[in-house]
C-alpha cells in the first residue's frame, strides 16, 4: 500500500493506493475509498511518478438573462440599500416582491425552503425593493444576498 500527500487548488488529499489490477486502482481518498479506472493500464512494478493527476477544470454556469424590470422607476439607485441575505442554504420557492415595490419591516419577501421546511424570509428594513439577486428555483448558500432594500 502506497500513501501520498496531494494540494490541488489549495485543497489537501491524504490518497492511499490499495491495489492496482491491470487498469483498475482500488484507493482511499481522505477515507473515502474509489475504484479508479485508469485509460491505460500501468506496470505495478513502475514507479507511480508517471501518472498524472489533472485537477478538476471549473464549469461555466450559462448566462441568466435578467428579469425585465417593471415600468415604475424605484425610488433608489437598483441594488442601492441594505441587502437581505439567506441565513442558511436552501432553494428559493417563492418571490413575494419585485423591484421597486415598499416594503415594512417584517413583510415577508421570499420563500426558502430548507431540510423541507417552507421558510418566511421577513424584511429587517422599512423601504423599497431596489434589486433582486435571486429567481424562483434557484439554489443558495447561507449568506447569500437574495435583495436590497433601499
């Protein structure tokens, strides 16, 4: 059994190789064990030095094209004020407001569901809706800025 110490994008792999049988390699990736089928099959007895390990290559998320704005113009710039950001991940269900409507403080302005529950996500400002990060559907992290209000 071999065991290895990789960094790829920052990130540390503690890699572990079992076995390899003719282009299959049983290995424990940070005690997740994966049977890795090679493209081509490797000598066991040559040195491992030769096989190239690739990071993961990012994916392109496809442009969104932007919600047609309504006709009124909103009191604030668009994105202007204090944005209200999601307090833990979850898909968002609903929209309640669009841009440039006025909202109170505690007015319920979106829908997240999270673990299955419907979650009520409530102004914390008095004012009008100046821009919508966010599309019904859509999936966030806790964190996130889902509007401002201006």
């Amino acid at each position: 059994m071999n065991k290895y110490q990789y960094k790829v994008q920052g990130v540390d792999y503690d890699v572990e190789i079992e076995e390899v049988e003719g282009n299959v390699a049983k290995v424990n990736v940070n005690g997740i064990r994966f049977d890795v089928e090679l493209k081509q099959p490797i000598n066991p007895t040559s040195s491992l030095k030769k096989v190239r390990v690739e990071a993961p290559k990012p994916v392109a998320r496809p442009a969104v094209p932007a919600a047609a704005a309504p006709a009124a113009t909103p009191a604030a710039p668009a994105g202007a004020g204090s944005p209200i950001k999601a307090p833990l991940p979850g898909t968002i269900t609903e929209l309640k407001v669009n841009v440039g409507d006025t909202v109170k403080q505690g007015d319920c302005v979106l829908v997240l569901e999270a673990m299955k529950m419907q979650n009520n996500i409530e102004s914390e400002y008095e004012g009008t809706v100046t821009s919508i990060t966010v599309k019904q559907g859509e999936t966030v992290m806790e964190g996130a800025v889902l509007l401002t209000i201006g």
